[in-house]
C-alpha cells in the first residue's frame, strides 16, 4: 500500500516550501493570515532570523524561544524547536501536519492532575462510620 502524498489546502509540500510567505498566508484559516498580514514582532522576527540562519547551516540544529504565538511556516519544517511552557522547554519536531498552526499549540503549559486515594482519617464521613 503507497503512503499518502501529504497536501495542504490542496497543494503539495514542494510547491508550499516555494510559495512567498503572503501566497502561503491566503491558504491560511482567518486568525493565522491576519496574524501574518500584521507582521511579526521584535521576538518573532529574531525566531524566523535563527531558523533562516538553520537552514542555511549557520546555526545550531535546535532552537530555543519563548515566543508561542508564531505560526509555523514552511522553512520551519524538519527543525526542532525547544518551546518554553512556563517551566521548562519542550522539544518539538516540526512535521507538515503542523503547518498554520501557532508554535503554542504544541507544548501544553498545564499538565494533567491526579489525586491518589484519600488517606485514613481524611473525611468526616470514615469517623462516624467506626462508631456504629
């Protein structure tokens, strides 16, 4: 069985890696093409100046930022990018799956809760229960 060519609104990854950043942004849902349109910030324009500089071969291969609100465009693809959740970083490999979405999207900044068992003595209830 082949693997499925992946496609992203239609078009395929060659001709989405050679597309200009505003014909890449009218594939784009609304929030992400006007996110683009606006520009980048200061912290955004020095994350897209360290991935031009990784894949020219300049930079080290992982990157680190603090900046979550970054949409992923194309010549981030294949690089791995550490995201700060608050705490820590996260490694996140960028795959075309990823393409349009916000580099946040991917490193969850609230871990899941577990509560173990209560312990004896812990409810009012366990105390009334002993003395009948």
């Amino acid at each position: 069985m082949a693997k499925k060519e992946f496609k992203f609104h239609g078009k395929s990854l060659e001709e989405v890696k050679t597309m200009s950043l505003t014909e890449f942004g009218k594939l784009l849902p609304s929030r992400q093409r006007r996110s683009l349109q606006r520009g980048y910030t200061e912290a955004q324009k020095k994350l897209i100046y360290k991935v031009k500089r990784t894949n020219e071969g300049t930079y080290k291969k992982t990157i680190k930022t603090h900046c979550r609100d970054v949409i992923i465009v194309p010549s981030m693809l294949g690089l791995t990018i550490l995201i700060h959740t608050g705490r820590k970083f996260e490694a996140l490999m960028v795959v075309p799956e990823m393409l349009g979405h916000f580099l946040g999207e991917f490193a969850l900044t609230r871990t899941r809760l577990q509560h173990s068992s209560p312990g004896i003595g812990a409810t009012r209830s366990s105390a009334s229960q002993s003395t009948h």
